[in-house]
C-alpha cells in the first residue's frame, strides 16, 4: 500500500499549488501535522493552502503559522496536488475536498489501520503513534524544509497524539524524534502550558457535569459519559473542549472500556471508545456501526436518539467485556 | 560540589554493604532511583538495603524487584556505604539515616537545587530532570549493571518527575534517555498504565464532587477546591487519592492561582496552594499562616473552620492577584 517517501517527495517537489487536508474535528495530530506541511510548502515556494471542515481549533491558534488553516471557500478551487493528512477514509475530509474541483495527484498520508489507501500515492504506517511522526520522517528523507515552527507543529502532533508519552504506540523511536524536535527549537513548556494547561473554564465545568452523571456498567469494567445537545448549548461546548475528557474515566483501575455519547446533528450520536485492552478491539466495535479507528481508539456515528444508542452500544461492549474474566 | 561518577563508582565497587537512602514521603523518582540503584548492586554481588521512612507506596509495587524497598529497621545497622538519592537535605532521610549507626561513606546524589552537598562525595546536578536521569548516567559512564528491570525503575523516575515530559525540566536529552530506557526494555504500556491509569473509581468520583462545588474569584483568576470531612468518610477517599486533583482546576486558562481545601483532624484546615506565576509566590502565602514549600506550591495548616479558612485565604490570595492586572 505504500509507494514510499520518493514519489510523495517527487510530487510536492512538481506540484505548483497544493492543498493541504486533514480530518473533521481535527485534533492536536491533524493540525500540527496540516502546519507543518503548509510551512514546509510554503517555504518551498508553492501555492499552498489549508483546509479542514472545522477550521482551526481555538486551542492551537498560539501555534505560530496556524492562521493558515481555515475553512474551505463556498467556491470549489483547482489544485495539482491535494495532500490528506492524517484521515482514515476519504468522506472524513468533509467539505475540505467537496471545496476542491479537480486535482492530478491526490496523497494520503496517515497512521490510521483502518486507512484502505484512498490517495494516488499512499504513505500509511500502523507503527506510527502520530500521523506527525511520519511527517517528521517525510521532511528529513525527502531533505523538505525544516525549521522550529514545523518541530514545533510536529511536536504537539506528536504529543496530543501519544497522551503526552503514555499510549502503547510510543516507542524508542517516538522519543527519539521528539528529542530531534526539541533540540530544533520546540519551547516544551511554553507548548506543555499552551496544550494541557490552558482549557477554557467551560471545559472544566462540563467535566464536572460529565463525571456527575458517569454511568458504570459490567462491574465497572465499562464506564461512559453522556453530552446531550442541551448541556452543550448551555455551555456554548466546542468540539475541541470535549477532546481526551475520556481519559478521566479511562484512568479509572477496573475500567476496561470508556464510551463518550454525543448526540449530534440529524438524530446521530457520536460515540468515542477506549480499550484498555487489546482483546476488546474498539475499532472493531465501532466498524459494527460503520465507524472506524484504532484497536484502543476510534468512533462511530450512529443514528438513534440518545437513549436508544446508548443501550445497544453498551449491551454489545458489555457481551465483549464480559468475554474475558 | 561534583566529585563525579569515577570515584563514586570507586566506592560503590569496593564497598561490601551498602544502604540505599531515599528521602520521606518517597514520589517516583525517590522510589525508581533507589530501585535501580539496588538492583544494580545486588547484580554487583554487593550486600545491599535500601529503607525509607515511608517503607514502598502502594502505587509502585507494581515494579519488579521493588519488595526490596521496606522501612528501616528498629535497630540502627553499620554498612561501609550509604547512597542518599533525590534527598536535598540529610534530615530529610528521616529514620532512614537514624537506622544506619556507623559507615564510611555517604554518598549524595540529587537534582534538587536547595541540596548543600552534605555528603562525603556528592552528584548534583540541578539540571536533570529527575534524579533517575543521573542515575541512568552513572550506571551508564561506570558500566556498572543495567538491565531491564533497572530500565523500568528509571523510567519512572523520569516520567513521573517531568510530569510525563511535559515540564519545562525535560529537555532533548532526556527524551534521548527515555528512548534508550524503553530500547532497554521498558514496557511502556504497563507502565503508563499502572502510573497514569489505575486511579481509584472513589478518586474520580470525588473529583465530580470538587468540580460541582469549584468555586471562582478575582475574574476568575482564583479557583478552589474544598474537600469536608464528611465526603471524605462518605467517600472513603485516602490522602494518596487527592494527590493531583488541583491541576484539574490549575489547568484552566485564567486561573492563575488554584487553592485546595481541606477539613482536617483538630478543626483545622489543610490548604494546598498552586501557582502559575512567579510573581504570586504560594511560598510566602503559606507562610502567613506557618506553612512553606515552593514558589509555585506550598502549603499549610490553619485553625478555624472551613468557611473561616475560606474567607480569609480566598481575600489574601485576591488581594495577591489583583496587584497584577
């Protein structure tokens, strides 16, 4: 499935404009990883632009170059090459490729398992923790520009994406890179208080709400959380402050398996799953309801009201939970 | 105040016992630094101890070789050597060193920028992040034996005493370290998992309780935590399980000084105070009421009930603040 660094090097190098995409809702991966493609291309004097459905989160907008990313246009725009950062399947771009009329080359660089290598050129590799990782090997192969803003961009790629150095995906490598990052001029503390210190009020607010009415199931072997559009409304919730409150009841000793229910538009729910262990697949789950991911991470969206989802999403974890003693 | 790692290594060859030190209340670094350190000698053919007053806390017994770690024993014992790891100052041994009746040489080996080098050799290097990474390099520089087990040990250390390298302590060299530790055979999953993910269900409860009763001042600028004795007992919370609990609210982006709240034995109150600016030293506002500790984290005791202890904190630390706009 993979052709490689070279022709991926070859094409950007060839390319006159470009557009750089990544995922709806991007994370602290999407996003550092969408910079640093953009700086990189920009440097090497093409006509680049970045897209996501979302625009740029409010929490990475300290990052320096991050007002390149925004919104795509109404109007569909040409380019010779898109790149797809960081998206697992095609329709996960959004509107940041229905903004997009007609490209030659499209490449899909990704982390994601489930990827099926969608682009023309693809670049996907399970092993790596952070979609950032890969771009970081990219720019060194390909000898791309490479300066502190992207180490920067590549660290909180790198970092969002690990749980700050704490998922199994971490490995002597990752710690490598980072080091590499850091000594190219990453301000770890001041990016350290800007990513996990730094939360609006709201965020915190909503945890407690969230924690008030966790749910625990299969003798505590399953916990949830629950966001109705309500709660959201009440507490004009972004999408970005819900990112990793599902840690908190992840970190929990006898919790197996954490659920985040969302209701959302179009009678949907979007649920968030986190294993803690690899014999209960989350990616598989998810797949049951055409969703997607990683063994230990990945979602769904599912039509149903909230209380019709959440009794069959937890009745299904609960039979696999309750698999293994 | 460095003698280096040769002639300690000198001693630690020729020494026949040794006693491995650690200071009281021991965190990660204290426990995975006199870990490693005994294993080390152990392999060495050493007869080696190693004692704290607090004997090993629960959350590291998971590591291998870690039932070494017990508290001192009723009746002092003479060794020709004693290593005081991460200890800035010799009292700060507790019975540690009052069980320990006669020796040759004691060896100081710390991060801590307060340690005045009260060893007979002495190691201090307050740029390591921890003193598991000056551990690391000391078994490294006098190939002195390293193994697995070891590297498990030093990961901890390192991890839990840059916040999962996140504080502005870490540098590129130690994720450098970090690499060569989990190249050595760390079990990152496990280990993240045993130190970042196996809370006490009671403690996340708990921290929906704080977070529904969190209270704000000064713009926001203040926030507070208040624990009673009666969640406690209702809770069966632990002092271990509120360790931590405040950076939920110190992560907030206005809050610049976050208070805990206490309700302890003897109608006193227990305030923790945390800071993010050097300017607002929690040092010299604990002090006000007897209390010490660092500029960014003190703490204190204070007579009075909770809602007297409140007020008159809460209109100090404002006063604090508001000097400041």
């Amino acid at each position: 499935m993979n052709q490689g660094f070279a022709p991926i090097g070859d094409v950007l190098r060839s390319a006159g404009t470009v557009a750089v995409l990544t995922h709806v809702r991007p994370d602290g991966d999407a996003i550092g990883s969408q910079l640093a493609m953009v700086l990189a291309l920009q440097k090497l004097g093409k006509t680049v632009t970045a897209w996501n459905e979302d625009g740029l989160p409010e929490s990475f907008a300290f990052l320096k170059g991050s007002e390149l990313i925004t919104k795509p246009p109404d109007e569909p725009l040409e380019f010779d090459t898109v790149l797809a950062l960081d998206t697992a399947a095609r329709n996960r771009l959004g509107t940041g490729i229905t903004a997009i009329r007609t490209y030659k080359t499209l490449v899909n660089i990704d982390h994601h398992a489930s990827n099926p290598g969608y682009g023309d050129l693809n670049y996907i590799d399970v092993q790596a923790p952070a979609t950032g990782q890969i771009i970081y090997e990219l720019l060194r192969d390909q000898k791309l520009p490479f300066f502190p803003e992207i180490a920067e961009a590549l660290f909180v790629a790198i970092s969002t994406d690990t749980g700050s150095f704490r998922y199994q995906n971490t490995t002597a490598h990752t710690f490598e890179v980072a080091g590499k990052l850091v000594e190219a001029g990453v301000d770890l503390a001041t990016i350290s208080h800007r990513i996990y210190e730094s939360y609006p009020k709201r965020r915190i607010l909503l945890l407690g709400q969230l924690l008030n009415e966790a749910t625990f199931h299969a003798h505590d072997r399953i916990a949830t959380f629950t966001l109705t559009e309500a709660t959201k409304a009440r507490l004009s919730i972004d999408p970005a402050d819900i990112d990793g409150l599902i840690d908190v009841i992840r970190s929990i000793d006898t919790v197996v398996v954490a659920i985040f229910f969302e209701e959302v538009a179009d009678q949907r729910v979007r649920i968030s799953v986190r294993s803690k262990d690899l014999r209960i697949d989350a990616n598989r789950i998810c797949s049951t309801w055409g969703g997607g991911g990683h063994p230990l991470a990945a979602g769904a969206r599912i039509r149903g009201t909230l209380e019709q989802v959440r009794t069959k999403v937890i009745s299904y974890v609960s039979d696999e939970v309750l698999k293994y003693p």
